[in-house]
C-alpha cells in the first residue's frame, strides 16, 4: 500500500511539471508569428500630392430672363387687335396690341382746328405792330412775337397739339424689347382701363441663373468667373455661364446671390430649375483622392501603408471637389494612402497592394 502511494505521488509530481513546460513553451511563441497567420487585406493605393486643386462651389436657383419688360396699355378704350399669342417671337417697335383709334383721332382734329385759330388771332394782332416787324430791331421783333403769340394762346394750342398725337400713337403697343410672349392678359374685344398690364415680353435669347452661394465660399468668386451649368431637363449636359453679377449684401441665412449669364439658351425657358458649378482653382494644394478619407468617431481619418502595413493618421481637411479633398494637416506630400477596403481597417493591420 505504501508503494502504490509513493508511485502516485510521483506520476502527479511528473504531470504537473510537464503542464509547466508546456505552458512556459506556449509564452515563449512570438506576437510576430500570429500576425503573420493573419491574411493580408488588398488594398489600392494613391500618393498624396501638392497640386493645382478646383473647388466646387456648388448652387440651385431658377433661370430668368435676361430682359423682362412688362407692356402696358398706357389709355383706356377697346381692344380691337390683338396680333399676338403667348410664346410667339416679337421685335422690338413691333405692334403687338391696337386700341380704338376714333376718339383720339377726333381730339387731334380738335388740336389742330385749335391751333390754327390761335395762329389766325396772333397774325391779326400781328398788323398792328407791322412798323415794328418792319424795323431792324431784332430784339424788339422777338419779344412781340413772344407776346402776341403767348396772348392768343398759340404756345398752349401747339403743346394740345403734341398731346393729342402722343395719345393717338398710344393707341398702338409696341413692343418695348424683342423676346417672347408670356402672360397675355386679354382678348380682342376687351374694355380696357388705363395702365392696365398687356403681357411680359421675356429676351429669352439671353438667359440668367439666380443662386444662392455660402458667403464662407463668396471669396472664391470673381466677375467672369467661369460656371457650368445643369438644367434640370438635361442634367448631364453642361452649359457655359460666367458669372455676371455678385449681390453686395448677405441675407439672414448666410446666403449672397450670385447672378450667372448663360453663353447659351437653346431649348430652356425661364423658371426653369438648374444647377450651377463655379470652379474656383486652388494652386499648391495637398490632395488626396476622397476615397482615402474615412471617419472614425467623427474625426477624419488617412490610411497610409509603410512595411507593408497600415499606419492610422489622423487628419485635418479642407475643401472637397467630389473626387478629391485637401488635406490641411496629419500627413505629407508623397505619402503613399490607402483608397480601398479601409472601411473597417485597423492599425498596423497586415496589407497588400494590387494594381488591377
């Protein structure tokens, strides 16, 4: 009996040395030999650059008219033609609209009878004073001819004159710009009143872009600047503007109002919506491609790769283009930043750089 316990004894003696070993064993084994039985994730890669880079500010607003002028029925009567329709084409100084002409036309008779007989007066009183306007005293021959004149009523007579042609040629509406018909208001046949509104005559041969652009951007901005358009009727097409105006003053969102002329107009009409990109170049920039950025707890993050490993920069960013962002801080011009499957990566993570 007491050998069967002396021999267990050792046999458990025996078992916990060797679980000893192994485990000192198992410490021995390097971190380095996990690391390399991780697989190494693909990655692509680009190399951030000091380079020329174009901001893009980007707007919405609604196309106008370049010129958009109301025209007016300047007197009352009856609208007896009307040769227009909306969204016809019209000449400036065409007639687009005639109003009856009778009463007009019988108060410039009146003006006329008017004046004749003012001037019959003024030539009877005139024989009175015939050694005078025989004399050579030019002086005193104007000033009786001023008085005469005055007292018989030919100055009043000749401006009645005037105003009964200037309200017979009131009876037609012209056209006060070339351009399209828009909002015709009445029909032939209608009574009009005075100062009433015709219609709007819209250029649409030369068309605006009215958007609102951050003032933290305005600085960006310049007189003729060039801008690409983007109608929302054709939205993958461009269309040239420069920009043709700047509004001094910002509203209380922040917002200035930047006025874009288009080189441009076939087949738009104003009221239409677009989009407008004013390219502002940035010269000297760092730049990545924006794939490179990732953000981890709201902070910007750049994956760069050394020793075939991914190094976790934190950085600082600038203004983005869509494709590219500027990098204000965190690494260097010629850094070698990762753009693919960063997503999830972690630091010092094992990588592997692929090119197709």
């Amino acid at each position: 009996m007491k050998h069967s316990l002396y021999f267990a004894l050792i046999f458990l003696m025996g078992l916990s040395f060797s679980c000893q070993e192994d485990s000192e064993k198992q410490e021995e084994i390097p971190a380095e030999s996990f690391r390399n039985e991780v697989a190494s994730t693909e990655v692509r890669v680009a190399t951030a650059e000091n380079k020329s880079f174009d901001y893009l500010i980007n707007a919405t607003g609604k196309l106008e008219a370049a010129s958009q002028v109301k025209a007016v029925i300047e007197q009352a009567g009856y609208l007896i033609d009307l040769p227009i329709r909306e969204g016809q084409t019209v000449s400036k100084g065409q007639v687009i609209a005639r109003l009856n002409p009778e009463e007009a036309e019988i108060r410039l008779e009146k003006a006329k009878i008017a004046l004749r007989n003012a001037l019959a007066a003024y030539e009877n009183d005139k024989l009175g004073f015939s050694k005078d306007f025989e004399s050579g005293d030019e002086e005193r021959k104007k000033f009786l001819e001023e008085q005469l004149k005055a007292r018989n009523g030919v100055f009043l007579a000749e401006i009645e004159l005037k105003e009964a042609e200037f309200n017979l040629d009131r009876t037609e509406v012209k056209a006060p710009i070339s351009g399209k018909i828009a909002d015709l208001k009445f029909k032939q046949g209608s009574l009009i009143s005075s100062n009433a509104e015709l219609c709007e005559i819209l250029s649409t041969n030369s068309l605006e872009l009215r958007v609102k652009v951050l003032e933290s951007d305005i600085g960006l901005i310049s007189i003729n600047q060039k801008a690409e358009v983007y109608p929302v009727s054709n939205s993958q097409t461009a269309l040239e503007g420069r920009v043709l105006g700047i509004n001094p003053r910002v509203d209380e969102g922040g917002l200035v109002e930047v006025v874009i002329r288009l080189t441009s107009s076939a087949n738009l009409l104003p009221g239409m919506n677009a989009r407008a990109i004013i390219r502002a170049p940035q010269s000297n920039s760092l730049v990545v491609p924006k794939d490179a950025v990732v953000y981890r707890s709201g902070r910007a993050v750049v994956f760069t790769i050394e020793n075939n490993e991914s190094r976790w920069n934190y950085v600082e960013v600038g203004k983005d283009n869509g494709e590219e962002i500027e990098i204000l801080d965190g690494i260097t011009a010629g850094s070698t930043v990762i753009t693919t499957n960063n997503l999830q990566l972690a630091h010092q993570a094992p990588v592997q750089i692929v090119t197709e």
